[in-house]
C-alpha cells in the first residue's frame, strides 16, 4: 500500500508527542504540553541518571527511544541486511546514568533521529503491511516512553487538562 493518505497525520501525531501540541489542545497531549523534547529540557543529568526499583532511568528510555528511532531511520533508507535483525535492544538499556555532557548529547541525538524519523513519516512511500503496522506502532511505543519517564520524574509532565482551561 502506499501512506499518501495518511502520511500527515502519522507526522502530526508523532510531531506532537516529541515537540508539544498547540495551546488550544492537541490530539494525544493537552493543550500547550511540551512534548518529549522540551519534558527532557526541564531535567539534569542527576534526575535524568536517577533509577528506578526495575533499575531503570529517564537517561535509558531516552537512550532506548534514540536507538529504536535510529533504526527506523536506517530502515527507511533501505540499509542491507535489515537493522532490525541484528538489533541489540538491550544494550540501550544499559546506560543509565549520565553526565551533563552526555546528558545534552543523548537529548541533542534523540532530536536528530525524532526529527529525521517524523520527515519519513511525512513522505508517502509504497510499504508492506507489516511494515506499516511497525511504523504506526513506533507512534505508540513513543507515546508508552512519554508516559513512562513523566511516571519517573514529575518535573517531565505536562499540563492538566484542567489547567488549560484556566
């Protein structure tokens, strides 16, 4: 099949879980939330290394997101073999604390890879169902990730319904 006719809408959505929705409101965020990227801005290297009682942190979801985009990304630029057959999925798991520096770098490559990965959502391609099913599905898995790091450090939330309509 080919996504022309829903290749906008796949960018909107995943668009706003990385970079916020509209103050008026959005489709999966309240109004004016920040969206991943500006919800990551708010924390240091500290609170994003802090760990949870799986052994978790904001730091390995970010790293695990970045790997995951990464791979869509050399996915859709048709690499050879397929990246995701000699994926390591726990290895970006793995790096859970981090300094400043490489606290800013993670968030600055996690941007690169939403960023290049939201282009490619943007452009209709000719695509297999399955392959359509994984890429719908990486709208959700990024959605579970939002959720799961403003579950670990409240400063990530964003607005209340409520509040918006303050």
């Amino acid at each position: 099949m080919n996504t022309r006719d829903i290749a906008e809408t796949l960018a909107v959505l995943f668009g706003e879980l990385v970079d916020g929705s509209q103050k008026s409101g959005g489709y999966m965020l309240n109004g004016g939330d920040a969206g991943l990227l500006g919800s990551l801005e708010k924390l240091d290297a500290p609170a994003a290394s802090a760990t949870t009682q799986t052994g978790s942190s904001i730091a390995a979801h970010v790293d695990h997101v970045r790997y995951g985009l990464g791979l869509l990304n050399r996915w859709s630029a048709g690499e050879q073999p397929d990246p995701f057959a000699s994926a390591d999925w726990s290895a970006s798991w793995r790096h859970t604390t981090v300094s400043e520096d490489q606290w800013r770098l993670l968030r600055d490559q996690l941007r690169d890879e939403a960023s290049r990965w939201k282009e490619v959502l943007r452009s209709p391609r000719e695509i297999a169902p399955d392959d359509l099913r994984g890429v719908i599905g990486s709208i959700g898995h990024l959605a579970y990730h939002l959720g799961a790091i403003r579950q670990i450090d409240r400063a990530t939330r964003g607005p209340a319904e409520a509040d918006r309509r303050k």
